[in-house]
C-alpha cells in the first residue's frame, strides 16, 4: 500500500499551483500595489473586483488606514494603485 501511496501524493502534489501571479508583476505599479496593499493582509488579485468596487474598497482601507493611524496612501500612491486595478480588473 506504502508503494503507491507516495507516487499519488507527489503526482497530486504536482498538479496543484500557488496563487495566481499579479498582471505584470514586476511593473512599479503591481509593486506599489502588493507592498502597501499586502502589508496588512493577504493581497486579492485585481480580477477579483470591478473597477467601481476598488474605488470602493481603496477608499475604505484609506478609512481604515486612518484609523489605524497608518501612514495613508499619497494622492500619487492611490492613483497609481487604482489605475493599475483599472487596467487588471474583472
């Protein structure tokens, strides 16, 4: 039973993959986007909204920066992170 066991783990092992890169992710814009976006928590893939709901969802975690008293993002930071959700959304 041994015999088999270890040979379907690795094959099922194989066939798994981690998470879905970013789009473009070595662009200065996905790295904006993961270091100040994926400080706090796991990063969402920019597929996973529409574009109206990461302009909802920036402004709240700039709401929540604030009231963590973290430093929040520039009006550059924002602009940059929301047009690269823009061009990657769902």
């Amino acid at each position: 039973m041994k015999k088999f066991l270890i040979p379907l783990i690795v094959g099922i092992t194989a066939c798994t993959t981690g998470p879905t890169p970013l789009p473009d992710a070595r662009s200065p814009a996905a790295e904006l986007y993961a270091t100040r976006c994926g400080s706090c928590h796991s990063l969402p893939h920019p597929r996973r909204l529409h574009y109206r709901e990461w302009q909802q969802m920036v402004a709240l975690m700039q709401q929540r920066m604030q009231e963590r008293h973290m430093t929040p993002l520039t009006d550059k930071e924002r602009a940059i992170i929301l047009n690269y959700l823009q061009d990657h959304a769902r």
